[in-house]
C-alpha cells in the first residue's frame, strides 16, 4: 500500500459513500422500528385472544381481609370450552386483564368467607358464605326462637321468607278462648328444619309437608314474652299462621316486631303476684 508523503493531507472521501452510509443507517433504524411495531402487534393479537382469571396466592380462611397482594392474574387462551367452565364456576374473568372487580369488593369492605389453599381459583363463592352460615345471620340486636307451629294449623304453600301474622287462643275472662292477633307482618326465617338459605339457593319447589314450628327473629325481651305465652296457649289450643299479601306494605297498630299490647295485658294478668321482698 503507498504511504502518502510526509505533512501531505489525504483527499476527502467521494461524496457518494457519506450518502451510502447515511442511507444504511437510516434503512436500519425503520428495521428496527418496523421489527418493533410488529412484535407489539403480535403481543397485541395474543393478549386479545386470552381472558385472565385470578388465583390465590396465599391461602385463606372465613373472616380473613380481602387484600390487593392476595392473588395474581393467569392468562387463558379465549376458547369457548375454557370460558365456559371458567363462567360455569362463576370466576372473576377479566377480558382486559384489570381486577377492579376484585378491587371493588375491598372498597366494600367484604372479607373472605371460605376456606381455600393458594392456587385455587378466585370464584364469586369466596365472597358468599356459604347457606350453612347464612342461616346463622341472625337479624342484629334479635335472637331466634322456634316457634310450635302444627303444619295442619297453618295455609298450605308456607314458606321461609314469606311474612306472617302470628294469632293464638286466649282465655279472657269467658268459657270459649278469643283468638288474638299476636304478632304482625314477621318474616319467617325457617319451617321445621327448611331453611330461608336452602330457599334462596334455588330449592323452591321442594314440598314442605309436616313441621311442628317456625323459626322468626325477635328481641329478648319478645322471645321471654313469647315463651311464657306458649305455655298458656297449650293450655287451650294451638298458635295459628295467618300468610301476609306479598309486596303490601302492613304496618300494625303497635311497635313493629313487638308483642300486641292487649295480648301484653293478658299475659301478665297471667302471671303469678311478685312477693314483696
């Protein structure tokens, strides 16, 4: 290769070849972008073609907080056999891959109500107690009786959820009871051992054909009142059902879920004179 002589300038480079690879660069970098927005297109075609289901990442049991950290997202490929079973087992599915769904049931302050190990799939059910413990919810401030009711006392079709006027025989004064309208307007929470859980979850046609009592929720103070006038109704007969009109607004003359003051009187005028102390 010839040198150039000493303290000579080489000549510059045809102008040409500057062109050559500035055009080479320029054709590499719309390469790149162009390989870019065609990976972010297929990324896109897949994503659209999954849905996401959620899974515990922790396990979980009845009363614990539901937290954001408690589960993580699984994509599933969008196959209607899929999205079936998943839709079949009510789970929380998200076509986007958001969980404002499952957000929303913190914002509303629910809390875990099954058992469940990390791994399994977070289903509607997780927020729901079960029918067993929905029987326990007892209205606040109330407690449960059971109430002796005979099945051939009451109107055929009883049954829980429906509301109630409670009667029952009393003696006043003469040879024959007077029936007196005891309780008004009380929903009936079971009949026998048939709950308003077991109702709800679909059981509707199911035939209630003999029980001895109704189950209703009514202060202390009203379930005292009514136990001491069970006994005084055995004496002379049976406490009787009489089946509210559905959606008719019936307010009774005296406190709602309260005993009728006239059976009060009667009640009392029953009961045996206090020893003075």
């Amino acid at each position: 290769m010839s040198q150039l002589p000493s303290g000579a300038v080489p000549p510059p480079p045809p102008i040409g070849g500057a062109k050559v690879v500035i055009a080479a660069l320029s054709l590499g970098v719309i390469a790149v972008l162009i390989l870019s927005f065609y990976i972010q297109s297929v990324k896109n075609q897949v994503a659209a073609q999954q849905f996401t289901v959620f899974v515990l990442k922790r396990g979980i049991k009845p009363g614990d907080p539901i937290k954001a950290n408690d589960w993580e997202r699984v994509s599933v490929p969008d196959k209607s056999v899929f999205r079936a079973g998943f839709e079949g087992l009510k789970a929380y599915i998200s076509n986007n891959g958001s969980d404002d769904d499952l957000r929303a049931e913190i914002a509303g302050g629910k809390r875990w109500e099954i058992a469940a190990d990390a791994g399994a799939v977070i289903t509607h059910a997780f927020m729901t107690k079960p029918p067993e413990l929905r029987d326990l919810d007892i209205e606040e401030g109330k407690v449960r009786i059971a109430l002796p009711i005979k099945s051939k006392m009451t109107p055929g079709g009883l049954r829980p959820g429906m509301r109630v006027d409670i009667a029952a025989p009393m003696l006043t004064g003469g040879q024959i009871p007077q029936v007196m309208l005891v309780m008004h307007n009380i929903e009936v929470k079971a009949v026998g051992t048939y709950t308003l859980a077991e109702e709800s979850a679909g059981e509707s046609t199911k035939t209630i054909r003999s029980f001895n009592s109704v189950s209703i929720d009514v202060d202390q103070d009203t379930a005292l009142m009514l136990s001491t006038l069970q006994k005084m109704v055995m004496a002379v007969g049976e406490f009787e059902l009489y089946i509210a009109p559905i959606g008719v607004a019936r307010v009774p003359t005296w406190d709602p879920g309260k005993i009728n003051p006239e059976v009060l009187v009667q009640i009392r005028k029953n009961l045996p004179a206090r020893v003075a102390g």
